[in-house]
C-alpha cells in the first residue's frame, strides 16, 4: 500500500512539473528564444539551469522517479517555473516534504470582513490572533471579559500573567501543562523563528510557572479546551474555547468561547454589557 500511493503521489508530480514547465515561455524568466520549439514552454534543462541543479537530476524528478529531494531545491524550482505559494505547497507534498509554513513572513490588515466575522459571533466572545498567539483583533465581549485596553496582547502571555485566569487557580494549574505544549508544537513549525523565541524569553521572564513548563519540553496537539477566568463583575466565567484556521491566511486562528452549557457563564455575560446579549440567548 505505501509503495502504491507513494507511486501516485511520484506520478502526479510527474504530470504537475510537465504541465508548469509548459506554462512558463523564455521570455517571461529572461532567457533568449533561438528557433523553433516543438513543445511551448520552458526545456528541461532550461529548467535545471534557472533553478541550479543538474539537467539529469531535474529529469529524474520530473519523470517521477524516486530520488532524495531538499527543501532549498524545491524552492530553487519553485521559482524557476514561478509557481504561486500554493502551487510551491503542493510541490513540497508531493516531493514527499512538510511544506514551509504558510504566511510565516507575510502581513496583511485585518480586513472588513474578518471584523465583520469577528462582530457576528457577538454576543459571545472571540479573538483573532497570529501564528505567534499575538491577538491581532477581538470582539466587543472579548474586550470585557479579558480586560483588553487597546495596547499589545498575546494569547500566550494572557493566560500566564493576566490575574482573570490566576484567580481560578484549580482550573489554571491544570490547564497550563497542555497550553505550554501547544504553543511549543505551533513553535516547531518553525524552528529558529525570532518571533516564537522572543513570546517564549519574555513570558518566562514573567511567569516562573511557564519557565518550568516550557523547560519540560511536552509537546500537544491543539484541541476543544475549557478555559476558566474570574471576571471582577461577572464572577466565574467557563468557555469550550474553539481554535479554527483561516483558509486564506492559516497562519491566522480565530478563538471561540462558548459558554459551558452547564454554567451561569452566559447570564453572568449579560451583566458585563447587556447591549451586547441577543434576548434569544438570555
């Protein structure tokens, strides 16, 4: 079975290198035209010269053979037949390679839309935050309930420093181990990055309580969690809070809370702004 889907996988990066090749003319890559081609496109070793490898082993790769491949390889190639990101993706899956994590340098605002998403799951709250845990935007709830002031925030820090969730102590002590190990399994995805090392120096200079997490090493997947904090109006406030990727920028996570079913959370919500509590959910 592994050698047969490792067969279709070769196959069709065979077909997808072929189908490039053809799409991307000389002219567009600076190379000079001399005389007439039989097929439109780019030549193999054409290719192989753009991209810095040899003529036979970009052949061997093309003709789906099963040959060791590199990271930097796949990007020199990438460039070469100048394959979009997630056409550069799905050449690292099928070279049988993790792909490089998605928007790791890129920006970008925070659209209109997103904070139109972020405003329709009022009247309960929600974070939009970065591949560093950085928040990068927030509901009107959201802002109530962790007390959010405008300036910087990091979900990470947040749970570690903020005196909401320190109060309800039981709950924090236990679910620290899995959110320390969280963050260090989204930090592997990029191994050396400044921006997970820099979170890390400064909270464990914050928190000794993450500073003997972090030095555990423990690694988690993300999943549903229960998150506890002690609002100083509203009392006691339990969440099933929710991680989702979005699609176009999965470097980003939007953070659901949702109110324990089985708590007062959500009339204790209504008392921090009842403006922002629909009636059909009091």
């Amino acid at each position: 079975m592994v050698s047969e889907l490792a067969e279709r996988r070769r196959g069709q990066l065979r077909e997808f290198l072929r189908d490039r090749r053809a799409r991307v003319a000389p002219e567009q890559v600076g190379l000079p035209v001399a005389g007439r081609r039989r097929t439109p496109g780019l030549r193999r070793e054409e290719v192989a010269l753009l991209a810095g490898v040899g003529v036979s082993w970009y052949t061997w790769l093309e003709q789906g053979r099963d040959i060791t491949v590199s990271a930097d390889v796949l990007d020199a190639i990438a460039r070469a037949l100048q394959l979009s990101r997630a056409e550069q993706s799905y050449l690292y899956l099928l070279a049988g390679l993790n792909p490089p994590p998605a928007g790791a340098s890129s920006g970008g605002e925070v659209t209109a839309e997103i904070r139109r998403l972020l405003d329709a799951w009022s009247p309960l709250p929600v974070v939009l935050r970065d591949r560093y845990w950085n928040v990068l935007a927030y509901n009107d709830i959201a802002r109530l309930m962790f007390g959010f002031d405008g300036t910087a925030q990091n979900c990470l820090v947040t749970f570690f420093t903020n005196p909401r969730y320190l109060a309800v102590r039981e709950p924090w002590e236990s679910a620290a181990p899995a959110v320390a190990a969280a963050y260090r399994a989204d930090a592997a995805h990029a191994p050396g990055d400044p921006g997970f090392e820099r979170v890390v120096t400064e909270l464990s200079a914050l928190s000794p309580e993450f500073a003997a997490l972090w030095e555990r090493h423990d690694v988690g997947e993300p999943e549903q969690a229960v998150n506890v904090l002690h609002h100083p109006e509203a009392g006691e406030l339990y969440f099933d809070a929710t991680t989702l990727i979005l699609a176009h920028r999965p470097d980003w996570n939007l953070v659901l809370y949702n109110p324990r079913p089985d708590t007062p959370t959500l009339d204790r919500l209504a008392q921090l702004d009842t403006s922002l509590v629909a009636p059909h959910l009091r």
